[in-house]
C-alpha cells in the first residue's frame, strides 16, 4: 500500500523557496514561474519544389511528349514539367523504358499546342527542410511553474516542469527518496503563473478573461507573476513510497 502523501505548503507568489525534511532528508526546492513565449497558431508554409532534370529537343502533341534530343538529370514519374506550349502544373504520369530517358513520356493535362520546344522537370520536394514559410506562428506569452530540488544542498533535478500529476524527480538513481507531484484538487490542469502581457481575448482562458479589460492587455500589478491557485487548488505534494 502507497502511504500517503505529504502536502507542503506553497503559495501563490512568483518565487518561493521552501526548507523541508522528508523521510530524514533535508531537501531545499525552489519554485518559480518565468515568462516564455509559446506559438498558440501554427505559421503557414507552401512546399518547396527542386529541379531535377532539363530535356531539349523534345515534341508535343496533346499527351504525348517525345524526348529526341538530349536530358541533363532525369523526368522521372510525377515530377512536374514546365515548357512553352505545356499547361500549368502539368506532370508527367507515364515514362519510357529506356535508361537514358529518351522516348515518349505521357503528360496530363495535354499541351496546348503542337511543338518542338525544352522542357524542364521539378519534383516537390519532401521533408520539413523543405517547407518555406511564409507567415511566423502567432506566439502567446504563458508563465509555467519550474521547480528546483536540492538534497543536502546538492541539486537534484532543476528547471522542472510543474504538471498536474507527474512526477518531478523521477528516477531514484539521483538518491533522493520518494517523489513529489503537483495535484489539480478542482480539474486537470497545471499551474500557471500570470503573464504581464495577457494574450489576445480569443486566446486567453476563463481565468484570464475575468481580469479587467483595461491597462492595454496588461495584468493588473497585485496579479502579475503570481501562481492563482498554488497552495489551495494546486498542492505540492511528497509521496514517501515513490521511487
């Protein structure tokens, strides 16, 4: 049986620094909460695309495009082609047999008109490498709760994430006895410190739309920085059989 744990008491301000003997050891935490910025709204991008094979001498007759001449690279299956006479966004959807390339390829849509022209080859390009973007994601300010644990004046763990029922020491090869965890008494959610800039009002949470509706989106100074909830909704808690 899990014996149950010890709540410790925290409170809402910014930064605190807590003494505390658990199971004979004398532990130091620091809690704090600091300003990050996190993108809310993914950016937008469009697909690279790369060149990979030119062809010259080359005939056109509706689908059917004939490669007499020569090809530097290659105009492989699905690659997009682009030419006097070809429709935009045309693709080749059928190659010849030959290994040098030479010979009929199938094109869709057919070109518009019936000519010797140079064709060239692209291929989208794959992989997130080759994504362009072209507008930045929208980026909210948000304040997470960090903590910081010290056994006998050694660092145990530092800078970790304060979330609703996860562990914070974790392995039991650092040498400390049991655990703590941060536990939402009223829902699941985890602490959060209040920014000085709140996000734009479709952004912000229920919380954050209570606050007034003035100082240009900044929280009001007595709120600003501090944990809503930490010490009363949100308990630290050490659980002495955790390893």
């Amino acid at each position: 049986m899990i014996a149950p744990p010890v709540i410790i008491p925290v409170t809402e301000a910014p930064a605190q620094q807590i003494s505390v003997a658990l199971n004979a050891q004398s532990c130091l935490l620091n809690i704090y909460t600091k300003s990050v910025n996190v993108p809310s709204q993914p950016g937008s991008s469009f697909q690279n695309t790369k060149l990979v094979g030119i062809a010259y001498g080359v005939s056109l007759n509706g689908n059917t495009m004939v490669v007499s001449g020569s090809i530097s690279g290659v105009l492989p299956l699905g690659a997009t082609v682009t030419g006097n006479g070809i429709a935009t966004s045309a693709t080749i959807t059928g190659v010849p047999a030959i290994a040098s390339g030479l010979g009929t390829y199938t094109i869709d849509p057919p070109a518009a008109v019936t000519l010797v022209t140079r064709v060239t080859a692209y291929v989208l390009a794959s992989g997130g490498a080759d994504q362009i973007p072209t507008d930045p994601p929208v980026y909210e300010n948000r304040n997470p709760v960090f903590i910081d644990v010290f056994l006998n004046d050694i660092a145990i763990v530092a800078g970790v994430l304060l979330l609703n029922k996860n562990r914070i020491v974790r392995n039991s090869y650092l040498g400390f006895l049991g655990d703590f965890a941060i536990v939402d008494t009223e829902g699941n959610e985890d602490p959060v410190g209040v920014s000085l800039l709140l996000p734009p009002v479709a952004l912000r949470n229920p919380w954050q739309r209570s606050l007034p509706l003035a100082l240009a989106g900044r929280a009001p100074l007595n709120l600003a920085g501090r944990i809503p909830g930490f010490g009363s909704r949100f308990l630290l808690t050490y659980w002495p059989d955790l390893t």
